[in-house]
C-alpha cells in the first residue's frame, strides 16, 4: 500500500503532532507500506526556517526511509490572525500543487487537522489520486478558534463551518486524538466511521534514551532544589500566568523552584510578566530536542499540565503528560474532564487544581513538596497506567484494523 500523510507540522520540529505522525509513518513503513510525507519547511514554534532548509521553494529528502516532500509557505509577521490565515492558505495551495506535481500514485492519504484548510488540499488529492482519505481530527476547528476567542469574523466562521462539513463528508474514516472529540463529531455525524486514536507512549524509545546528563548541575540547580516543570508549547491555550501566580504564593520557599521550557507566541509577555513582579523562583529556558527531554524530565520533580477555563478543553488531553508519567513523575494537572478522569480520578497519578487558579496549583505544589514519597507512588501509579491503556504499538494495531473495514474499532 502506498500511504501519504499530510500535515503543517513535522519533524525536525517538535511537539505532539510532529511526534505522533512520525511515528505512525515508522509504524506502517515497518508493515511494509510505502510512505510519503507532505509538509513544509521545518519553522515551528519559532517561526524561523531551521538552519539547512532555508531559502528552497521545494526539498525532497528521506528520514528513515520515510520520502518527505517539503514546500516553502509565508511565514506570519506576527500572531494576528490575518497573518496566521495566510500561512495555512499558502500551504493549502503549495501541498496541492506539490502533490500534484512530486507525489506519485497513492493509495490512502491521511491529513493532520488543525489546520483545518489542509483538508481542502486532501480532499482535493484524494480525488486525483482516487485514494481513501483519514482525516485526524486532534483539536476541533473551528470550534476552537471561536472559543479562544481567535476568530470573530462571523463571514468567516459561517465558512469554516462549512469546509468542515465538506471535509467531514468526503472523508472515508475520521481518526480524532480524545474521546471528546469522537463523541462531538459523532453527534454531528453518525454514519461516518470514527476512531479514537491517542496521542501515547513509545516505552522502548523512552527507555533507550534514558541518560543522566548532569542536567540540575548545569543549570545551577541544587539536588535539593524541588523542581516543578512545564514544557512545551507556550501559547495562549495554556493559560501558563497560573504557573507565575504559584509561583507569587510559594515565594517565601527558596527550595520550590519552576522551569518554563519552551517556546511559543506567549513567552515574551510571560517573561515580561515574570521580571514586573520580581519572581526569583522562576527559570524560564529554550526548548531541547525530544531526544534531550527525557534527561530533563528524569530530574524534575512534578510537572504542571495547564489549559485555559474554558468548556472546550473539558475533552482535552494534552499530549506531553504520556512522557512524563510513563517517567514516574507526578503531574499536577490544570485541565478538568476527560484528562482529570484518567489520569487523576482513575490512574491516580497526581492532584488536580481548578484551571487558571494559581493559589489552588500553589496549594498543590506544597503539599507534594511536604510529601515527596506520596508523589513518588504518584508517579508509580501513572507510569503503568500509561504503559497499560496508552501503549502506540497497541494503538497502532488498531488504527490498521480500522482502516480495514474491522466493524468492532469502529464508534458509530
């Protein structure tokens, strides 16, 4: 079988969808599947081209055996939304044409949704190629972008409403990352085949990666020192000022410290933030490698998972809490509903506090630091609970099950 997977976001980039896709293409290439790749130009988060990639309008290289086609896009001036639109509307129209162009015959293309509009470019190829389409669903759009108050251009929500229903429609199975992103669409759509297929853990990469690098004493931190960590993406969904208002309450601890690795449209006001009230207990650093993050989260000693208060995320599971409970670290988790359930009511792998409440997180954040054995077992809990229910190779085998028409994967 021939297989393209589409997406904005790839490898070398980092994060959860880059992850995930790479992954899956390792996955079915080791079923002996042909797979290609369509994305652009490695630029996230910083939106920089990285070094090596720069100034080419179009690049085709293999990583692993995977043929990856990549195309240039406009890079937005800033976060406004007008800039942001161009950037996923040039790749819509640079995936097609390069899929037209530079990807032969294939068989089943599968789309990573948010962006949305990428779906045009998938449904469009689908029927040139005259492939089955997967469309993966890991945020629903638009309804995000409406609810973070991202979008307000009624003309353009009508129509992003309407190019979801498009893609939906000619789409032959629906993978979605949450069960409330399954649930929402298959209210919306019954008679689709759809597919709940988590972000998970990869436990024989983790533990080939596993070093201890020194990495407390090369940043100046004490074996001493209780080091609470949140890592990855800082944007505006995060709601990370919790974090700095903890970090207000539990000032009067020298031992309580918290690290801010990453980056992200958020960061420079955060740290803006951070130096306006004087917060010394607040280490903010650039992001590592996925492979240079297992180190640092071998060292901390819980880690904040934090959304905004908003009734969206009551189906979100952020991805990043997979790695850092299959390492037995306690999570203190900012994020209610569907990953409060899992992963605190059921895995009970760490504390829960009310999103964007920062006296609750620094409640939190004081208790497992006066009973640091209590978050060990924390951790214990959570690293089988992931190894057991979140496992990609099991997930993985589901997935082809479904693509194959195996009625007993399929949410109706």
């Amino acid at each position: 079988m021939r297989v393209l997977i589409i997406t904005q976001y790839f490898p070398p980039e980092t994060g959860a969808a880059q992850g995930r896709l790479f992954d899956l293409g390792m996955r079915l290439q080791g079923k002996g599947m042909e797979v290609s790749v369509l994305t652009t130009m490695p630029s996230y988060p910083g939106n920089r081209v990285y070094e090596g990639y720069t100034g080419l309008r179009y690049l085709l290289e293999e990583m692993e055996g995977l043929k990856v086609h990549r195309t240039r896009v406009y890079l937005p001036r800033n976060s406004h939304l007008v800039y942001r639109l161009l950037n996923y509307l040039s790749f819509v129209f640079s995936a097609m044409m390069a899929g037209i162009r530079r990807v032969g015959k294939v068989d089943l293309i599968i789309c990573e949704s948010p962006p949305l509009f990428l779906g045009f470019s998938a449904v469009v190829l689908k029927k040139i190629k005259r492939a089955r389409l997967v469309f993966n669903v890991s945020d629903l759009w638009p309804e995000s972008a409406l609810r973070l108050g991202l979008v307000k251009n009624r003309l353009l929500i009508g129509m992003s409403y309407g190019l979801e229903r498009w893609i939906y429609r000619h789409a032959d199975f629906i993978t979605c990352q949450t069960q409330g992103i399954v649930a929402d669409i298959s209210h919306r759509y019954p008679k689709k085949s759809i597919l709940w297929y988590p972000n998970g853990v990869d436990a024989a990469w983790i533990d080939a990666h596993k070093q201890n690098i020194g990495w407390r004493a090369a940043n100046g931190l004490s074996e001493t020192d209780f080091l609470v960590y949140f890592g990855g993406l800082m944007g505006y969904a995060q709601g990370l000022d919790v974090i700095l208002d903890a970090a207000m309450q539990t000032a009067d601890n020298p031992r309580i410290k918290y690290i801010l690795m990453g980056e992200g449209p958020d960061r420079k006001r955060l740290e803006f933030e951070m130096a306006r009230r004087k917060l010394r207990n607040v280490l903010f650093m650039p992001g590592v490698t996925k492979n240079a993050v297992i180190s640092v989260i071998q060292e901390i000693d819980a880690a904040v998972i934090p959304l905004k208060k908003i009734d969206l995320f009551l189906g979100a599971i952020p991805s990043k809490i997979f790695e850092i409970l299959y390492l037995k670290k306690p999570v203190l988790l900012g994020v209610a509903g569907e990953a409060k359930s899992l992963f605190i009511d059921q895995a009970q792998a760490g504390l829960a506090f009310e999103p964007e409440n920062g006296q609750d997180l620094a409640r939190k954040i004081i208790s497992l630091f006066s009973d640091m054995e209590s978050g060990k077992a924390m951790g214990q809990r959570g690293s089988l609970f992931v190894a057991q229910y979140f496992d990609r190779q099991q997930s993985f085998e589901k997935f082809l099950d479904f693509i194959s028409g195996v009625s007993d994967t399929r949410i109706q």
